[in-house]
C-alpha cells in the first residue's frame, strides 16, 4: 500500500483538532510534521506543544521531519512525543551514523533527508541502516512551492542504489506533490507521497487525500 501523508504545516492551526480528526477518519497513512528551527531553514514552524496534541489526538503514524541543526540532542524529546518515524537532515547533521543508531534504539523508525542540491550518493554508506529516505523536490523551509522536476531522475536512482543494496528503505517525496506528478512518482519507485497545500487548500481537503490515495493505489 502506498501512502498519502499530509503536512499539518499547511493545516489550519485554529482549529488543529478538527484538522487532526479530518486526518484520523481520512484515507491518509500518516501526519507529516515538519518543524523548522529558523536556523537550517528560514522559517520557524512549531515545537513541543503542537507536537503534545498531535500525540494525544491523532490516530495514525507521526513521521516527524526535522529541519533543524544538532538534531541528535532532540531524539529523545521527540520519540518521547509519539514519534513513529524521525527524519533528519543529511546537511544537518555532524554525526549522521550515530544520530540513526539513537533513533532506532528508541524504536522509532529513522528517516534522512536530503536537499533537491545533495548528491544521492551521499547515501551510500547509510541506505542499508536507514528505514526512510526523504527525497525533498522543493528547498525545504516552506510549504506551497513549485515541485522540482529533477526529481524524477534522481529517484531513480535513488530507487536503482536500494535496489542494488536490497534494502527495503522506503522512499518518501515531501515538496509540491499533487495529482500531476503523484502517479509518476509512484510508478517510479516512491512509497510515501507528501502534500501540504495541494490537500488543505482545496475545497474538500478529504475528498483530495482520497483522490490522491486512489491514484497511488
Ligand atoms: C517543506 C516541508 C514540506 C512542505 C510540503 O520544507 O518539508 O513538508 O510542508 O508542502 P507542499 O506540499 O505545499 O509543498
Ligand atoms: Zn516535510
């Protein structure tokens, strides 16, 4: 099964628990929350408090993205508040190896990012050791931005170098995603598909998850 994460990013914030519920009785896998500490990126989004609701309210999968610096001195913070899968920045983070070891032992599945500029080799010496690759196909920081189309390419060859090291990382794209480009990027090789605006600034936020879950499944 494939899957439809929506970015609470883009969700409306005054009234987060109807948000949280629209999501729960929704086709969507998981909540993507992407929190952003106004130094790796130039925005700041939300912490501790946000992160508690979403704990106490939502039902499904909580797949964490950090933008944020020293990420490995949060692990715990964040596993602590539901997480079921963080992602760290590969540009984020000094100590990459170790940060997905801390994630793992803490029984959360690890996740890394990477920029639309990083080279897909960087993930040569970590692919087998990580559950989730986060392939960005817009500069992270912000929601609503134009889907990069280099992205086709490089997840295929993100898709031939799992292949090759007959991992079973998952490859999730987080940036621009819609019903325009949801079908290819599926066809070829994505499990989890992103989308912020694309859902929560349609009429019928629902009806657009279903839409997109159908056309990946
Ligand atoms: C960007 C975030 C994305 C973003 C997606 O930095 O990581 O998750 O919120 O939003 P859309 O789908 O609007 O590009
Ligand atoms: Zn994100």
């Amino acid at each position: 099964m494939k899957i439809v994460a929506p970015s609470m990013l883009s969700c409306d914030f005054g009234k987060l628990k109807d948000e949280i519920e629209m999501v729960n009785s929704s086709q969507a896998g998981w909540f993507h929350l992407d929190i952003m500490d106004g130094v790796f990126v130039p925005n700041i989004t939300f912490g501790t408090p946000i992160l508690e609701v979403f704990n106490s309210f939502g039902k499904k999968h909580l797949d964490m993205h950090l933008m944020i610096i020293n990420p490995e001195n949060y692990i715990e913070k964040f596993a602590s508040l539901g997480a079921n899968t963080i992602t760290i920045h590969h540009e984020a983070c000094d100590n990459l190896e170790n940060t997905i070891k801390k994630i793992k032992k803490l029984n959360v599945k690890a996740g890394v990012a990477i920029n639309p500029d990083t080279d897909i080799s960087v993930l040569h010496h970590t692919i087998k050791e990580i559950d989730l690759v986060c392939l960005m196909s817009v500069f992270p920081g912000f929601s609503g931005q134009e889907f990069i189309p280099e992205t086709f390419l490089r997840l295929k060859k993100l898709k031939q170098m799992i292949e090759e090291n007959k991992s079973e990382t998952l490859i999730q794209i987080d940036g621009g995603v819609s019903l325009n480009n949801a079908h290819e990027l599926i066809s070829l090789g994505a499990d989890i598909l992103v989308a912020g605006s694309f859902v929560f600034k349609s009429d019928n936020p629902e009806l657009t998850i279903k839409k997109l879950h159908s056309a990946i499944n």
